[in-house]
C-alpha cells in the first residue's frame, strides 16, 4: 500500500494507539487526536512520529476547522479512524439519562461530527475510508450495556447508510466491530453506575464482576487488530463491517440463529398485517 495519511481520534490509547503505531510503521503519516495537552504530551512521548491534534469530539461546533486546519498543515487525509469513545455500565433503570446522553455525544454524535467534517473532502477529491469503530455490541447486546450497545447500534446504521451514501463518489465506510480485548475500555476508561436496586443484584452482579475479572485477560490482541485494520484499508472491496475477535464471531452468529427462529416462529403473524 502506497503512503497514506491517516486521521485517528482517540489515538493515545487502546485501539488508535495501536493502529497509529502499525500505521507509522507501514511507512504511513499519523494525525492523532487526543482531549488535553496532557495526553498530547504522553501520546508524542510514546510515538514521536505522530502529529498530534487537540480534539474534544464533544466540541461539535470547532471540528470542522480543526480538520481543514489538520489538512492545510498535513495534507490530505486518506483514512479516517473513528475510533475515539467509552463505555458505560450500568442498569438502565438505575442510570441517570444524563449518562446515555454523553454515551450518545461522544460514541454516536461526535463520531458523525468528525465524519461529516470529511465527507465533503472526501467526496470532492473522489476517494478516501471511513473506518467507524463500533462494536460486537452494535450487533448484539447483554443485560448492563443498554448505554453502550444503544449508541453502537446507532453508529452500526448510521455507517450503513453513510456507506451507501458515499459509495457514489469511490469512499469507503467500514463498521469495525471488535469482541472483547485486552485494551482500557473495562478498566480504567469504563463510566459505572453505582447500584442502586437490589431486584437486580442476581441478574447484573455476577456480570459485574466477571467484567472485572476479565480486565485484562481478554482474547483479543490490540496489536493484531490494527495489523487487520491496515490490511482492511488496504482493500478495494471492504465490506459493510467486520467483526474481529473468535468471541465477537461466536456470539453474532448465534444472535443471527436466534433471529432467525425468531422469524420463522412469529412469520404467520408478520404476513396477517398485508392488505
């Protein structure tokens, strides 16, 4: 793959830190976007090679100028990576609304934001990938996530569309969708809830816990994620989403079982309503 420049957000930790690290050392250029001078700091003592954007995803109204200005000073970005977002744990009858709205606004809306602020780059010079990080968890869901999963699912259909949207102009949209890895993202980086309602103590505890216990100890290796990432963007015909990881792989197909039976067994009621 020729040299390509790279737009990454979230790019001093998990996911983007280690797709920015394979990128840089394809030989290609790394913007990376991180929230503080702090994070700047660390990110560019990690990976010097990095030209490293303050970017709050949050900050809707300031995204469009701070990628032309990434541009004007960098060039034309080829590949964006989506990547910048958290999760939240939490039964939803104990969680505030407030903590699904800042879900929403970082993992759906400030993904969307960064999008469009490319698009119509990308749509001009007729080229350009999308990778939109959403999640086994926009496919499937499990009791603790409703947060979570909400926000993923939405991205998951909003990168559909904007995939067949964009298909016109010769740009790319992948939804990556990766099972659980051993990044940050159950650990240090996960908003909780606090409980609240013992009814759910049986239910979401031992989910809680088994959370914890995993922290660290998951299947998927961040390093061979961005290794696929590279080879995905490598590619002329990428598909609509790729999940990534054995557990991720497992637990949609079996989804993908249950919805079909599910069909099938509700299919007489589902045809009554045609005029």
């Amino acid at each position: 793959m020729l040299q390509k420049t790279f737009f990454i957000t979230g790019a001093n930790s998990g996911f983007g830190l280690a797709i920015a690290q394979a990128a840089l050392e394809a030989g290609h250029r790394v913007i990376g976007t991180v929230r503080s001078q702090a994070a700047r700091v660390s990110l560019l003592e990690r990976l010097p090679d990095v030209r490293a954007v303050l970017c709050n995803v949050i900050e809707f109204d300031r995204i469009p100028a701070i990628v032309a200005q990434a541009e004007e000073d960098h060039g034309p970005v080829d590949v964006l990576i989506n990547n910048a977002g958290y999760g939240h744990e939490g039964v939803l009858e104990e969680s505030p609304l407030e903590e699904m709205r800042r879900q929403f606004d970082v993992n759906v809306f400030g993904t969307v934001a960064i999008a469009k602020a490319f698009l119509p780059r990308f749509r001009e010079r007729r080229r350009g990938f999308i990778v939109n990080v959403t999640s086994m968890g926009g496919l499937i869901t499990m009791p603790g996530l409703a947060s979570y999963c909400g926000s993923k699912f939405a991205l998951q259909g909003i990168s559909e569309v904007m995939r067949a949207e964009m298909a016109p102009f010769g740009v790319h949209v992948t939804a990556l969708c990766p099972g659980s890895f051993r990044t940050d993202w159950a650990g240090r980086s996960m908003v909780r809830t606090e409980r609240s309602i013992t009814d759910y103590n049986a239910l979401f505890d031992p989910i809680r816990a088994a959370r914890h216990e995993k922290d660290g100890k998951q299947l998927g290796d961040p390093t061979k994620l961005a290794a696929a990432v590279l080879q995905l963007v490598a590619s002329d015909m990428p598909p609509p989403q790729l999940l990534l990881g054995s557990d991720a792989l497992r637990l949609v197909r079996e989804r993908l079982v249950q919805l079909e039976k599910e069909i099938m067994d509700w299919e007489e009621l589902t045809r009554s309503t045609d005029g």
